[in-house]
C-alpha cells in the first residue's frame, strides 16, 4: 500500500499524508462565533461551564505547555462529567493528556506531544489507551500543529511551510504539497484547525474574559482566537481598568472567551510561572499508580471521580499548607 497519495494538476504532483483531518476548518462558522462574542460578565461556574461547552463529539484543544499552567480543573471535570468521544489536541499536552486518558474521553487525536511526562517518565495508562486501537490518531510536529491555530486564528484554511517534508511524519498527517504559483517551489499545505472548545488557565482576567499571561504564552493567543468557545480559568479576577492600563499584556482578547472562572491553584500539580512550582510528589504518585490496575482505578477514583469540585482535590493534596510549599518553591523563599 503506498504511503501517499498523488494527483496530477497541470504537470504538478500534488501528494497527500493518509492521516484524517478530523475537524475540517470552516471560515463561515469561525466568522460568526467572533460576532457572537460580548463585553458582558462572563463569569459561571468549572461545573457550568463544561456542562454548557463540552459535548459528545466536540474537538478539545487545551492551553499551556507539558505540565506548565494547564487548565487542571476543567479537566478534571470533564472526565468528573463523562465526556465522551471527543477529538482531542495532543499540541503539548503532558498531565492534561493524563486526565483525559484517565476517562478515556477522547477517540480522535492530533498528535504532536502526548504520553510523556517530560524528564518525570511515561504514562504507562497513557501509552496503553493510544495502543488500544480505541483512538484514530493523525500525527504531526508541535509546530504543524501550532500552526493549524494561527491559520484558523487569521481566518485562513491553511499555511505552507517546509516542516515535515521528506519525513514520516507527513505521511501519518493530513497536510498536502502545493506548489508555490510564485517560485515553483515545493511547499506543505497545513490545514486550520479550529477547535469547538479549549480550555484554558490563565493569571488573571476581567469578569469580561479579557486575560494576562505572565511568561511564556506557548499557542495560546491563537488557540483562543481560533476556537469556537473558550473556557478560561484564571488565578484571580482583577478590575477592567487594571487590564486596561496595560492593553499590551492581554494575550486574549475578550472577544474570544465564553466563560470565566476564578480557580486559584488552576494549574496544580503543574507548575504557574511566579505563582506555584508543580508537585513533583504528586506527579510522581499518579505514575506510581499506573503500575497497577486496581491501584489506577482506585487512585482516579479517589482524586477525580469522587471529588465534588477541584478545591476538595486540593484539599486532598494537601490543602493551602501544601499550596503554601509550591509558592514557595517557586520564588524561592526558605
């Protein structure tokens, strides 16, 4: 079976990855959800919120970087939810991976960065649940997929670029080769992906859903501008004249967010640049667990399924004395 396909359009050969596009980008629907979007209190409930957004079906992208400012309590209550069936963005997704797999949420996956908990090991439950054969997977680099974000961001169903050509991984992709009409220069053809909602934590944001990210932004601004709905949690809510005195720090734009959540400790047990470290112990338990079936099933039970809500997880995990440790670590105070 050949490991492409290939048409021929005026004496150019055209070729093909054989991955699915699983949500084909739709520049009409991208255009009206912007339109949709209003400067009102935005402000609800992790619970609302992800009853409201996330449904069987949908395409879920999610924010931060490995384990760094991930949107922890939505997650959470997705699989505390039993979402289902959802496609799913394996941009750079660490822990975030881990929760999804822990309710087997997803059947569809993007993927760039998964199963890896960076220098921490691999999740063996993360591994065995792609390996399955329950997930259709398409592959793609971390900048492949970025880039489908910032393609659907500036409302445009694709971007060329050089990555991927020559390798395997384009084979596994849904990108195709297009020559350049200006140079004749062979180039790849990376589709917008626009997810139906994504899930982000931020450091603060008006009760508008206007958002400051301290550091590193990863994808973000345009993972937020490409998607249909978007669900922030933030550390604190702050005025809108705060934001407003320095504009230049809104990495989101209130025009793109649906909902707003105020969750201090969002991120845990991922790390919050000069807010928290990440739980290294924590983290360390989860994969201790993968280690065996029972020990798994009783440990997501414990942590996820039978918590009401993320503050009694917290509470779980050691409560504000525990929180109190990681601030410290990460600025450093003795």
């Amino acid at each position: 079976m050949s490991m492409c396909m290939s048409t021929n359009i005026d004496n150019v050969t055209l070729s093909s990855g054989i991955g699915e596009n699983f949500h084909p980008f739709n520049l009409t629907e991208s255009r009206a959800k912007i339109e949709k979007k209003k400067f009102e209190n935005k402000l609800t409930t992790v619970k609302e919120a992800v009853s409201k957004y996330v449904h069987e079906g949908s395409y879920l992208g999610t924010g931060g970087f490995g384990c760094n400012r991930i949107a922890t309590a939505l997650l959470h209550e997705i699989v505390r939810q039993g979402k289902k069936k959802l496609a799913f963005a394996g941009h750079t997704t660490t822990h975030d991976f881990q929760i999804m797999v822990a309710g087997e949420c997803f059947d569809r996956c993007d993927a760039a960065y998964i199963v890896g908990l960076e220098a921490r090991g691999l999740s063996k439950y993360a591994r065995k649940y792609m390996e399955s054969g329950k997930v259709k997977t398409t592959e793609w680099s971390n900048a492949t997929l970025a880039w489908r974000y910032k393609a659907a961001a500036m409302g445009i169903s694709f971007l060329p670029a050089k990555a991927l050509l020559g390798t395997d991984t384009f084979k596994y992709s849904a990108c195709k080769t297009i020559e350049c009409p200006f140079t004749g220069e062979k180039y790849l053809a990376i589709p917008a992906l626009a997810p139906d909602v994504s899930v982000i934590h931020v450091h603060k944001a008006d009760i508008y859903g206007n958002c400051v990210i301290d550091g590193l932004n990863n994808s973000d601004s345009d993972l937020a501008k490409a998607s249909k709905h978007v669900i922030v949690t933030c550390e604190r809510i702050v005025a809108s004249e705060e934001i407003r005195r320095e504009p230049w720090k809104t990495a989101i734009p209130y025009w793109s967010v649906d909902a707003v959540i105020p969750v201090p400790y969002g991120s845990y047990p991922g790390n919050m640049e000069g807010e928290y470290f990440s739980d290294e112990r924590h983290l360390a338990q989860w994969l201790e667990a993968e280690k065996d079936d029972a020990t798994y099933k009783a440990f997501i039970k414990k942590y996820i399924l039978d918590t009401k809500d993320f503050n009694e997880y917290l509470q779980l995990c050691g409560g504000i004395e525990r929180m109190t440790q990681l601030r410290n670590e990460e600025l450093l105070i003795k």
